[in-house]
C-alpha cells in the first residue's frame, strides 16, 4: 500500500481550479530541471505528450527547443491560463488540452493524439504520479498502454516513499509517495520497459523543499 497524504480532504479538482485562476498570460516560469533532462534524452520526438502540465513552463520549454508538444491537464483553468500564455508567446507548436485521468475523455484525447501522429511520441509527466489516486494511477497506465505503439517512451519524474517527512513549498497539494519498484511492476504488466532510472535528492530542489524523487525512462515494447 502507497503512503497517502490527503490534506484537508478537499476535492482535488475544485482546488487545482482555484490554485490555477486568475493566473494571467505572459509570464512563463523556467522549466523544470527534469525537463532540460529529458529534452537530451529524446532529441528526436515527433511529438510530446505532457500530461499534468499544469501552468505549462515545462510544455513552453519543449516548443521553444522546436518539439511539438501537446499538454493534457485536468483543470480548465491551468488549461486556459496556458492557453493565454501561449497567445502571448506567438508558438504554434503547443497546444493544450482539457482532460482527467479516470476519465473516458483522457484516453479518447491520448489515443487521438498518437493515432493522428507519425513518428516516435514520449509522454512526459513530472511531478504526476505521486498526484494521482491509486485507481487513477491504474487508469494512467492502462490509457498509455491503449494508446501508445512499441518504441514510444514515458518520462517519470515523482516524489517516492522516502520523501514523505520532508519540508513541503506547498503543503496543501494532494501528495501520494510512491513506491519506485511497484511502478516498474505495475509499468512490466503494461507492457513497459525500464531504459533509465535513478532516485535521490538534488534533482528537484526548490527553494527549501529538496525532494527525493525518483526518476524513470519508459518503452514501450
């Protein structure tokens, strides 16, 4: 059983709406130290799937570096603050998608998304796993297994089991610390494999909150 931390107990949708409304277009926060990492890693993408793209710096990072990105998040108002964001930045090669995981709407909008791309597609989702429920991660992992083809990866970036007593930036977001040898588990059943994997502190640090998370390279087979 994952470690569940459920702050306050309040729905998770209404509270990303109101965490992301009234954020105003233009202002794109630097990318993610993961995301600079992952662009090396796969130079050659026809297209990035980003899911849980949240106000969208990690998205706008890729499509500055000339990927085609499509960003899929669950909350219409980071959908739309990104979509202002993206008016403002004159990129073409962005779009943004409304979408929950747990959802017949996800994996028609994940399986449109591949099926209308030729070429090799990543999934890219930092700081997401350790977002979802249980049943939501199950749903997570069956949608890509659906939709994806051999030889498309998943990029991981999640707070793991050790990171659970450490200091927190922002305290009252949904955190599920995760297990890394039960996501390789659960990734095997779905028909992933393991390419690259590392966990540890340093690698996601911001302000006094350093986490330890665990990182992963998918492929599908």
């Amino acid at each position: 059983m994952l470690h569940d931390n459920r702050v306050g107990g309040r729905d998770k949708g209404r509270y990303w709406n109101e965490f992301y409304a009234g954020r105003p277009g233009g202002k794109i926060d630097p990318p993610s130290q993961f995301a600079a990492f992952v662009l090396q890693e796969a130079p050659d993408l026809s297209l990035m799937i980003e899911v849980g793209s949240g106000g969208g710096r990690d998205s706008f990072f890729f499509a500055r570096h000339g990927v085609t990105v499509a960003a899929i998040d669950g909350s219409i108002s980071a959908v739309q603050a990104c979509e202002r964001s993206r008016a403002d930045s004159g990129l073409a090669n962005v779009t943004f998608h409304c979408a929950s995981v747990g959802t017949s709407q996800f994996h028609e909008v994940i399986s449109a998304l591949r099926s209308a791309t030729d070429g090799p597609v990543m999934v890219y989702a930092r700081f997401f796993l350790h977002a979802l429920t249980d049943d939501e991660e199950d749903d997570f992992f069956s949608g890509l297994a659906e939709a994806l083809e051999i030889g498309d990866l998943v990029a991981f970036e999640y707070r793991t089991v050790r990171d659970a007593s450490g200091a927190k930036v922002t305290p009252d977001h949904y955190r599920r610390f995760v297990d890394p040898a039960q996501v390789f588990v659960k990734a095997g059943s779905h028909g992933f494999v393991v390419d690259y994997a590392v966990e540890g502190y340093g690698l996601a640090k911001f302000k006094q909150d350093d986490a330890y998370v665990a990182r992963c390279i998918l492929r599908k087979i």
